[in-house]
C-alpha cells in the first residue's frame, strides 16, 4: 500500500513539473518586446467645438484671422454665418435662431440678460470680442435651467481663471477704437477693462449724407471684470458692462430732425464654487441690467418724444451634483413702454402711458439617466410664475432629451414646452431702437411654444472633419406683430393696442454643415433651409398666414481661415441668401391732391437675394515690447453686390411718384486696422 502511494505520488509530481514547463515555454513563446510606440493625430483647429447636446462653443481669440467690419470682429454678425441662425442684411439689428423673432432669444453675459443690445443699424459691433473668453450658442434651449424665452440663447462668456501677468490689447480703426487690459492685483486677484468709442463723424461724414439729409453718429461701451479666486472651489467675479448711442438726422425737405439716445448698463456678482471639479457645483449670480431709449422728433412745429425704458433686478443659482442638477431664478421687472409725449399736434396723447412693475419667479430640476454605455436619458421640468398688477400666470414646462455619444459619432433628439412673459414689438426692424417691451397682461396672455428638435454629427477621416444635420419644428402660440407705423404719432389719439395684431406662428427646417478641424485651413460650409410663418384672424386685411419678417427659406454661408506662415494669414466669409420677404405697393394714383396707395397681400413680396464676399489679410511681426503687432486689411462686400434694404416712395420733380428699392450706401467698404498685444 506504501508502494502504491509512494508510485501516485511520483507519477502526480511528474505531470505538475511537464506542466510547469509547458507552461513557462508558452509564457516565452508569447512575450514581446517593443522598442518604440508612435501615436499619430490632427491637431483640433476650428474655432467652433460642437458639443452632444447641441451647443456650440465660440473661442473668441481666433476671430481676429477672420474679415473685420470696419476693424471690428464682431461676434453677433459671425453667430449669423452658423446653420439655424438667420442672415442679417444691414440695417437690421439682432439676431433670429430658428425662425424665432429677436426678442424669443436670451442674449446675456455669463448669465445675466441683456435687453436690445446692438449698435447702430445692427451694422457695427455689439460686443468687444477681446474681453471674453469664449461664445456659447444654444440654438433651441430646451434644458430646465435655460430661461423663460421661446428661442435659443447666446452667451457671451468671461474668463473665470485669475491673471497673473500684466497684458493688453489694443486696435485702431478708422471709425472706431478699442483696447482691453488685464491687470493682477494681488496673488488671488486681477481685474480686466475694455473700453471702445467711435469717431465715425470724423472720416466718414459724407457717407452720412443723402439728398440734403445728415446724419451724425458716436457710440461707446465699456467692460470691467474683477475675478478673486477666493480658494482651490471657490470664486468671486464682479462684472459690468455699459454702453451708449447717440444719433441725429437732419431732413431738409420736411424740416425735420430725429434724434435719439439709447444704451445699456449691466452690473453682476457670480459666486463660482466647485466649477469644473467632482462634487457639488454652484453657480449664483446677482444682476441689475437695463435699457432706456430717448427718442425725439420735431417737424416744423410739431415736437415729438418716445421714451421707454425696461430694468431688471435679478437672482439665480444653480447646483449640480452626480446626475442632478436643480435651480431657481427671481426676477422684479420694471418697464416702461413707449408712450407718446406731444407738443404742436393734433395728437392729444399726454404721455402717461403706466409703468408695470411685475415679478417673475422659476424653479427647475433635471435628472441625467445613462441608458447604455453611450445612450442617456435627460428628464427636466421648470415650473414659473409670473406676478403683474394683482394677476398671476403660472407654467410647468417639461422638457426631455435623449443623447447618444461615442466621441465619434453624436445624437440627440428632444422635446420642450416653453414659456415666456416678455412681449417686444415696434414699427420698424431697420436697426434703430424703436422696439420696446410690454409685459403679458389681460389682454396680452403669455408666450409658449411646443418644440421638437434633433441633431446629428459624426468624425470623418480620422477626425479632420466633422459633418452635422439639424432639425427642428416649432409651434408658437399669442404672438404679436406691430401693424402700425411712424405716422401712428399724427393720429388723434396714440394707443399701443390698437396697433397690436395677436396670433399664431410655426417656425421648422433644417441645416447641414461640414466643418474642417485640422489642417491650416480650417472652417465650415452649411446650408440651412428654413420657414418662419406668422397667421393672424383677428383683421380682415390680414388674415391669413405670412411669412415673418426675417424669413429666409435658403441660406448658404461659407466660413474660411488660412494661416500662411507666422506673419501672413487669409480669412473670408460668404453667405447667399433669400431676399426678406415686404409688403409691396400695387397701385398708386394722385387725385385731388391726395395720394392713394394700395398695397397688395401682407409680405407676399420678397427682397432680390442676398449675396456677399468679405477678405481679409493679416499681417503679423514681433518686437522686442510687444508680444504681437499687425496690420488687418478688410473688403467688405467685396464683389460689390447691391444689397436692398427696403422700398419707399419717392417724390420726384413736377409732382411725379416713384416707388423703389433703397440700397445700402455703399458697395464695397474697404478697412484698415492696426493692432498690438502686449
């Protein structure tokens, strides 16, 4: 028995030990050994990331390579050469995102809103690029946090990291003039201020005149941002903003002349904790923002004045933590809408058109479910309510979005219910502040749309190019369009709602855009197709459904930029696009001294198309003070293409009537800038 466990034994240490060779011989068979690894990419250099949800991120220190207006890179014009946004021809201010009218979108500062910013004809540039850090576009804003407006939203972002060395910009331009300094001062502190101001008086004043008329224009602005990092989570950014128009025109024919002062001031506290880092993230800020117009006009003995006015005090936060993320927002409105001041007139209107004092008031919440390894569900609700003269409005507007994301390929698709309390309305869109805001009332009801959107993108070719589609359809509820005109004011009696038109609207489209992100040269082509109808029932002349004012069913836009070597770099961009749709004029006949016009259906003629080419050429050299010094070279409209703004009639020699187009003064506008960074 000894011997036969000793011979199992012998036997079972033979097998472990032919095993263990085995074994060893097949760890050597598969080993390897590598010498060198080499790891191939493009490095990312378009100006414009696109994330899953659809927002797109701006880098605003890249737009100096692209076409300047009048040596200014303005970030509201070049937000318009991106698919879903429409084109704006001159003379037209503020900015349409998927059919939606100017006063549907949120324009803000890091979150605190700005109401009817644009200069002059919505011609020079809104922001100075060179204090931000990025622009944020949101096209449809249909997450819970986003606010109580039908539309996308646009935000201009500040630097939130600390300066820690001294550093300025400045350009010099022919019309205007702007420069921004960062400061640090102290170990946790530093300070940035931009300033800008016209001198378009100066150089250009014979551009400002036509036929016997004279214009004189100036504007400023001004930014000041004070950012202390407090500790590793916690920030404190103190942030103004200020800007300032004056104009006058003189009209010799009828002895007139308009003037008019209008402007924006904003000033905010954001308490920044835990941003950009695990665990609980906040973010509160404290704003007072306003804007105020004073119009005039005098017409031989008659004297006019239009003020109007709206000022926000307001408080937000938001937390967000693991798949949460929750908020509220109060908001005291004050507005004065215009009201009509009037000497020498038959108009007996005394001016005393009330002030509204309302409060606006929102909770939300939304939960991010992952589905899948890629796939996650987003789920949100915000509930408002809106408190005006004893009457209050409620909502709870729910919001869902599915997102699939791999890096390579992206997709999400959504549905939202939004509302909005904020009415803004005028008798002209052609880029004067004569547009002003109404709070939702009795007769006013508030604002709400039901939208459906999706979107699309995926990596081409080891990610040098990105292709994107776009989709959305919008139904749009108690919207207001402004039927009267400038002549309103020779009536008897001015009353805003006798000149307010209520009804129904529905925006849908779609876009294609592809994007080079690598490579020297960089930017995107897209197109978009789109619709914007407005119907109304509630006049017999207008019934019926029409195209909105900013309608543009096809949009081509072309965005390009070429570093040649250290010193020289290109950029253009092209955009062709449907002509804006206008009321024309049929029939016109002079009897017994009294003009008689009829006009045919309500915008159902359009503008000739839209088409043009801007170039620019940079040239850059350093010296031994400045970190960068140069020179940029801009053709505006450079192929010359008339550009129609707008039909009017003409009162030509012998008492005869013209009815024609009025192009925009110039063809091609050349500019110069000089530039330095220090």
């Amino acid at each position: 028995m000894r011997l036969f466990s000793a011979y199992i034994l012998l036997i079972y240490l033979c097998v472990f030990s032919l095993s263990a060779v085995a074994q060893d011989d097949k760890e050597k068979t598969l080993s390897l050994s590598i010498d060198s690894v080499t790891v191939r990419g493009y490095r990312y250099r378009s100006a414009v990331k696109s994330e899953a949800g659809g927002m797109m991120r701006w880098d605003l220190q890249t737009m100096g390579e692209l076409p300047q207006i009048l040596g200014n890179a303005d970030p509201m014009h070049y937000a318009q050469t991106l698919p879903g946004i429409q084109t704006n021809s001159e003379m037209r201010s503020g900015i349409n995102i998927q059919g939606c009218e100017n006063s549907h979108n949120f324009v803000s500062i890091s979150g605190a809103p700005l109401y009817n910013v644009h200069h002059l004809l919505g011609f020079f540039s809104a922001f100075n690029a060179s204090h931000y850090s990025s622009m944020l576009l949101d096209k449809t804003a249909s997450y819970a946090g986003a606010s109580n407006r039908l539309g996308g939203e646009l935000t201009m972002e500040l630097p939130v990291q600390k300066t820690d060395t001294l550093s300025a910009e400045l350009s010099v331009g022919l019309i205007s003039s702007q420069g921004t300094l960062r400061l640090p001062l102290g170990k946790r502190t530093s300070l940035a201020v931009s300033l800008r101001g016209s001198y378009m008086n100066l150089l250009y004043s014979r551009w400002l005149q036509d036929e016997g008329n004279q214009m004189r224009y100036s504007f400023y602005d001004a930014n000041a941002t004070l950012v202390h990092r407090i500790d590793k989570k916690n920030t404190l950014m103190l942030d103004y903003y200020g800007g300032n128009d004056r104009l006058s025109v003189e009209e010799d024919s009828y002895f007139a002349k308009m003037a008019d002062r209008w402007g924006n001031q904003m000033g905010a506290l954001h308490w920044l904790h835990g941003i950009g880092s695990e665990g609980l993230q906040a973010n509160t800020t404290l704003y007072v923002t306003s804007f105020h117009n004073q119009f005039t006009l005098s017409m031989q003995d008659m004297h006019f004045r239009l003020p109007s006015s709206i000022t926000d005090l307001g408080l937000k936060s938001s937390l967000g933590l693991g798949r949460w993320n929750w908020g509220a927002e109060l908001i005291w409105h004050h507005i004065h809408p215009q009201s009509l001041e009037s000497k020498g007139s038959y108009n007996q209107s005394d001016g005393s058109q009330p002030v509204t004092r309302s409060a606006e008031g929102s909770l939300f919440a939304q939960y991010d479910q992952p589905l899948a390894r890629h796939l996650s569900l987003s789920l949100g609700l915000r509930g408002s309510l809106y408190l005006q003269s004893g009457k209050d409005y409620g909502a709870a507007d729910p919001s869902v979005r599915i997102v699939y994301d791999d890096r390579t390929l992206q997709f999400s698709a959504g549905y939202a219910l939004k509302h909005q309390y904020l009415f803004q309305t005028g008798f002209s869109t052609v880029g004067l502040p004569s547009e002003f805001w109404l709070s939702c009332s009795k007769e006013r009801p508030p604002q709400y749309a039901h939208e459906l959107s999706a979107r699309a993108s995926v990596y081409l070719l080891n990610r040098r190019y990105r292709l994107e589609a776009d989709a959305y359809y919008k139904r749009l509820y108690h919207q207001v369009e402004y039927k009267g005109s400038v002549l309103d004011y020779m009536n008897l009696r001015y009353d805003i709602e006798r000149n307010l038109l209520y009804g129904s609207g529905k925006n849908y489209g779609f876009s294609l855009m592809l994007t080079k992100c690598s490579g020297r040269l960089t930017g995107w082509i897209s197109y978009a197709y789109s619709h914007a109808r407005r119907t109304f029932a509630e006049q017999r002349t207008l019934q019926g459904t029409y195209p909105a004012n900013h309608d543009r069913p096809h949009e081509l836009n072309v965005v390009l930029s070429y570093p040649l070597n250290r010193y020289w770099s290109f950029g253009g961009t092209y955009v062709y696009a449907s002509g804006t749709p206008f009321t024309a004029l049929k029939h016109l006949a002079y009897v017994n001294g009294n003009l008689l016009l009829k006009y045919g259906d309500y915008n159902g003629s359009r503008m000739k198309p839209y088409s043009r080419l801007n170039l620019s050429v940079n040239y850059k050299w350093h010296t031994s003070f400045a970190r960068e010094q140069g020179v940029n070279f801009t053709l505006y409209n450079a192929l010359g293409q008339s550009s129609q703004l707008f039909y009017y009639i003409s009162v030509q020699g012998g008492g005869e009537f013209a009815y024609r187009p009025v192009n925009f003064f110039v063809k091609i506008l050349p500019s110069s800038s000089y530039f330095c960074k220090f």
